[in-house]
C-alpha cells in the first residue's frame, strides 16, 4: 500500500469521527454566531503558526460571508521568521497590545484555533475577547488538553478558557504516519482545521437565512456580473473589517 493510501484513509476516518463527535456542537455554535451576525456583529479569528491559515481560509473568499474579521499579527505567522513565531506564541504579554488594535465588542464573536491550546497566546486572546463580552470559540485538539500542562500561568488551556470548544481530533504531535525509523510525519491538523471551519459557516449561513436574514455571501469574483454583487458588501463592511478595502 502506498503510503498515500495509507493518508486517506486515516483522513477519512479522522474526519467521521468529527463529523458524528461535533456535529450538534457545530450547529449549536452556529446559531450563536448566528444571532451576532444577525445583531450587525462581527466573527473575528486568530490563530498562531499554521493555525493563521483558517483565518485567511473564511476571510473574502466565494462562497463565504463578508462580516469575517481576521487577526494577523505577523510576528506570530511563518513568514516573519518561523522559529521565532513559536518561541513568541509561548510568551505571556505579547499579543496585549496587538490585541488592542481591534474594536471587538459584546456584539461580536472570536474564533481561536490552536491544536495543542496550551501557549499563552490563544489563550490571552480568549481572555480579551471575553474582557469585551465577545462570545468566543476555541477550535482544539482534546488529546492535548487532557494530557499536555499549560504554559499559561494560570494553568488553563484554550478548551478552559473559551465559552465553548470543538475539538479537532488531532493527536499529540500532529503527525499521523510512521514508516520504518522515520519521525511520525504528515500532520492532519490543516485538513481537520479546514473541514471545521468549513462546516461551521455553512450551518452559520443556513441559521443566518433561517432567521429570516440574507447571508451576506461573497460571489467569486471570476463570475459575470459578481462585482456589483461584491461591493455592497465591501461598502457594508470596510468600516468593521477594514481588511477589506485598505489600499483598495
């Protein structure tokens, strides 16, 4: 068996036992983001590392909504010098006064995800969102959380600190095969990452029309006739989620 074949099937099975795990615990986080769009509020997402890619995966993108406000602090992504992100995510403090640039409110959601959630910047971000009275989400891996100390120096993780959690299914270290003397490779947190997002804002949309709102859906911008579609939304939202339009 090729060592791909091998990958998909564990994909497949990581991603069923989310699906029927999480299910009812996505729809229910659904309908609460619901109600904060609905109220003209904002869903905010941060993630360090990799786990940034999430944020950038729901943010102006076809087929998504536009009320999606990413938080890129650049340090903490690979570009800006990859080792050093990590060492930063593991330190108390430092994302207080990034945080400070986003007007975050009681209208408002935040989504974090970290696969271990143990750093203390997922978790300080939780904190300050709920300072505001956010609604907040953590998207993370239990495994970790029942087995792995935090580095916060409250001891709590992400899954302690967030108003409610998915968990992932991603187990410890990432990596999910092993070939010979080869360190475990092939991490699953990316798929996994992707799929619960994914999920989450189609039940997100759905509750939205539910509730008698028309989702405020981006059109690819490949398709005729999508512009005019997209600039409502762009002049909608630039002033919440000003990513939208600057040096536009």
């Amino acid at each position: 068996m090729k060592m791909q074949d091998t990958f998909f099937n564990c994909v497949i099975k990581s991603l069923s036992t989310i699906h029927e795990s999480q299910r009812q615990i996505i729809a229910d986080i659904a309908k609460k983001l619901s109600d904060k769009v609905c109220d003209n509020g904002i869903i905010y997402i941060f993630g360090c590392g990799h786990s940034h890619i999430f944020a950038e995966d729901v943010f102006y993108r076809a087929g998504g909504i536009a009320c999606v406000r990413p938080i890129f602090i650049e340090p903490l992504m690979l570009h800006d010098g990859a080792a050093r992100s990590s060492y930063l995510e593991k330190q108390e403090g430092y994302i207080t006064e990034q945080l400070s640039a986003y007007n975050i409110t009681d209208k408002d959601a935040l989504i974090v995800i970290s696969t271990s959630g143990i750093n203390p910047a997922p978790v300080e971000a939780i904190n300050w969102a709920k300072s505001h009275g956010a609604f907040t989400v953590g998207i993370t891996s239990y495994q970790y959380c029942d087995t792995q100390p935090s580095r916060h120096s409250s001891g709590c993780n992400l899954r302690d600190v967030a108003c409610i959690s998915i968990d992932n299914n991603v187990p410890i270290g990432d990596a999910i095969l092993t070939y010979g003397d080869c360190t475990p490779f092939t991490p699953i947190s990316s798929i996994n990452g992707i799929y619960l997002i994914q999920a989450l804002f189609s039940d997100l949309i759905k509750s939205i029309s539910d509730a008698g709102s028309n989702p405020p859906v981006f059109k690819s911008g490949n398709i005729v006739g999508s512009s005019e579609h997209n600039e409502v939304l762009l002049a909608r939202y630039k002033d919440q989620v000003p990513e939208l339009t600057v040096n536009y």
